[in-house]
C-alpha cells in the first residue's frame, strides 16, 4: 500500500477519488486475519467518504484509530468485557475530530490490550493480534492492532498510545514507524486513560514523513526540517548492566552506532537512572493513576470479574499503594527528570533499541527467551522505554534491522521535551 504522504497525494491530484480508497481499506480490513482489526464502521465510512469532506491534508486517507478512542456513535470497548453495558460515545475524541477536520475517514478500530495495559495484545478471552512476520508471535502492545494494520497495508495511518512503551513496543517489532510525542502535545481528549500523567498519543505509520504529516494534522502544528544529516549531532547511548540486551539486538544496536558514527556524528556513553529506580516510581504512579480512572468509570470494583486475570490482578495491586508511597514516587519522578534533563544538557538525542529482545510466543506470551534464558517479557522492554514516558519526552521508534530469525528490531530516538523536530529529523536520517 502507499505510504501516507503519498495517499495523501494521490488525492490530491485525482489519481484516486475518496470513496475508491475507502472502499478498498474497508475491504482489506473485513479480511483481515491476524486480528489487527475489531470493528469495521464500513456503511459510516463509506458514506462519509460518498458526501462532501473537508478539503485538509488527508483528504479521503482512511485511517484506523486504536480502541480506546472515541468516536461518536460507537461503543470504545478498549479491548475488555469489562466495557459491554457501557454507551455509545457522544461525542469524537479531540484526535478523531482532527483526523475529520483533515479530511480523514476513520473507517474502524484496533485490537488493544486491555484497556491499553499490556505488552502483547492478547486476551484470554477476546483473543489477540497476531506478528505480521511470524504469526505465532505477539505484535508487542498494547497498540499491536494499530501496528500490524500499518504494516500489513490495511491503511497508512493508525493511532495508538503510549504509556509504557505501548506505541514504540509494537512498531520496532512489526517493523513500523511509532512516534510518541512530547507530553500534552497531542490532545488526548476523549482518549480512554490508562495514567493521565504518563499518556501520549501518537501515530503508527510506514515511514517517518507520515509520522510527521500525522503530526502535524493531531498537533496542529507542522514541524520543519532543521537537519539534513547528522554531521555534529551528540547522541547518547545509555549503557548499563540493568539494560538487558540479546546477542541480536546488541549486534544491530552495534552496527547502527558504527553507521551514525560514520555519517558525522559524536555518540557517547550516558548513565540514566538506574532501571529499579525508574520502576519502582514507575509503578506506583501508573497504579493510582489507573485504580482512579477504573475507579471513576464504574469499571472497578463493580466488574472486576470481566477482566482478564493480567489487568485485573494489576489493579489488585494497585489497591495495596499507599498514599505514602504515591506521594514518594512523584518525588522520585522529579528527581528523575532533573537527571535527565542534566543528561540532556551535553548530548542532542538518546539512541537506544526499544526491546532487549525479540516478540514472544503467542503460547507463552509474558516470556521471551534472552539468548536461551527464560525471562519475563517486561524485564526485557521496560528498562528501555519507561524512561520517556516517566519524564514526557518525544520519541520514535524506527527499524534498524532483524534478527537471526528474520525478525524485525527497532531502535528509538528519544528528545528532550518539546525537541518533537529533533527527534522526527533523526529517525528520519536513521
């Protein structure tokens, strides 16, 4: 399929008329089989795309939006049966309204973990999305279903969220393009919270010129080009014990670092907060945040017997947070920005892979193998992307290469805060 920007053109110059591109994504989105898609909005889609759209960007592109965003009319079932008795949305989230303003028709909706909290998109119940490469592995989560419509082709742009690593997790594994912009800059309006304070939402997309396009239709705002190589630009690489990395993702690792040292520029080793530490705040913060919004929808306690035993056996947990050590992760979440805004202050960008690992297996999909070793999934993600939810920065995620099994790895360019132009630049040359 063509890429955003060049659907987008297509439109444009006549090459293809709105309700021929709707047509043909509500058609591959009815077929598709890896369980990316969970409802097609297909008499919706296609009348808008029949009747008079806005003459914007993204005129006729249609697009998918993950589910936990709402869109007038339809039920947000945010991956749970937790959400069968609840209404139909009354009104667009803040992103759809833009896509629309755009031109853009939503035509459905993708599979999410649970209520966005999860690494791998699957549920014991409602079943799960399956890796565009290999099928018996997990796409990442909780945007899997986002990330495997954009690279199996179904439409050039899909949105999804990132609180943990649930945007760049799923783009570096399904060999997709995830940014993940600067905190705040994206209305997230309308957007069901995982935690308010750690949300952003992004776009999935082929390339990094449609994340930027995407940008700048979400944001409102257009980001330009300021760099055209990286001849001079300070990368950090941050390095430690507590960052764990197989043999394969090391090599790529290794050998894009050779490349951007060839192409000019300067990269370093930088400490980052120690991984325990970022977790330990992490956590906390993540759970009152989440048992609150649960809380206040009227999902927990009330329906605790509707949720799938990962999510529910997390705000079980989340139950046991004091107020004490609420109030001590938020300091400890202070400190930890203070430290990386030092960090910040000597190098342009972060380099770094997003997972230490390749995906799971479907069959046993909280574990991966670490060069042979059993290990929980989280302990080989978490380290690496925590990090710039913790402290709202932007990041993309953009592949970098694959492993011994043909398996996509993907690295992130992470910014200061606000730095979105940097980061888009960077991935780009990556």
């Amino acid at each position: 399929m063509a890429s955003l920007v060049e659907t987008a053109e297509l439109v444009r110059r006549g090459g293809a008329s709105p309700l021929e591109l709707v047509t043909a994504a509500v058609r591959r989105c009815s077929a598709d089989d890896l369980g990316a898609v969970v409802h097609v909005a297909a008499e919706r889609a296609l009348a808008e795309a029949t009747g008079s759209l806005p003459d914007g960007p993204l005129r006729g592109v249609p697009v998918l939006v993950k589910d936990i965003v709402d869109v007038t009319g339809e039920v947000t079932r945010c991956g749970s049966l937790t959400t069968t008795s609840d209404a139909p949305a009354r009104a667009d989230a803040a992103v759809v309204r833009a896509l629309r303003a755009a031109g853009a028709v939503v035509v459905g909706r993708t599979r999410t973990h649970e209520h966005a909290w999860g690494l791998t998109t699957q549920h014991e119940v409602l079943g799960g999305t399956a890796n565009p490469v290999d099928p018996a592995r997990v796409p990442g989560g909780s945007s899997g279903g986002s990330a495997v419509a954009v690279a199996t082709g179904l439409v050039p742009l899909a949105l999804g969220t990132d609180t943990a690593c649930s945007l760049r997790l799923p783009a570096a594994w399904c060999g997709v393009v995830g940014h993940k912009p600067t905190h705040g800059l994206v209305d997230a309006t309308g957007v069901s919270e995982l935690a308010a304070s750690l949300d952003h939402v992004g776009a999935l997309t082929a390339d990094v010129a449609d994340a930027r396009l995407a940008l700048s239709v979400l944001a409102g705002l257009t980001l330009p080009v300021t760099r055209r190589d990286l001849r001079g630009l300070r990368v950090g690489l941050p390095t430690g014990p507590d960052l764990p990395l197989s043999a394969d993702v090391a090599a790529v690792l290794a050998a894009l670092v050779d490349r951007v040292t060839d192409a000019g520029a300067e990269v370093v080793e930088v400490t980052a907060p120690p991984a325990a530490q970022q977790w330990d705040c992490f956590v906390a913060v993540q759970a009152v945040e989440a048992l609150a919004h649960h809380r206040a929808r009227g999902w927990w306690p009330d329906r605790a017997s509707a949720y799938g035993s990962d999510v529910r056996g997390r705000l079980e947990r989340a139950v046991g947070v004091t107020a004490d050590q609420a109030a001590q992760a938020r300091q400890a979440r202070e400190a930890i920005r203070a430290q990386v805004d030092a960090v910040f202050d000597d190098i342009d960008v972060l380099l770094s892979p997003v997972a230490g690992s390749g995906p799971s297996l479907r069959a046993d999909p909280d574990h991966v193998l670490l060069d042979g070793a059993r290990v929980e999934l989280r302990s080989v993600v978490l380290p690496h992307t925590v990090l710039a939810d913790l402290c709202g920065l932007p990041a993309c995620a953009v592949p970098a290469g694959v492993d011994r099994d043909g398996l996509p790895v993907g690295v992130q360019v992470t910014g200061p805060r606000g730095a979105d132009a940097v980061v888009l630049d960077v991935a780009a040359l990556l």
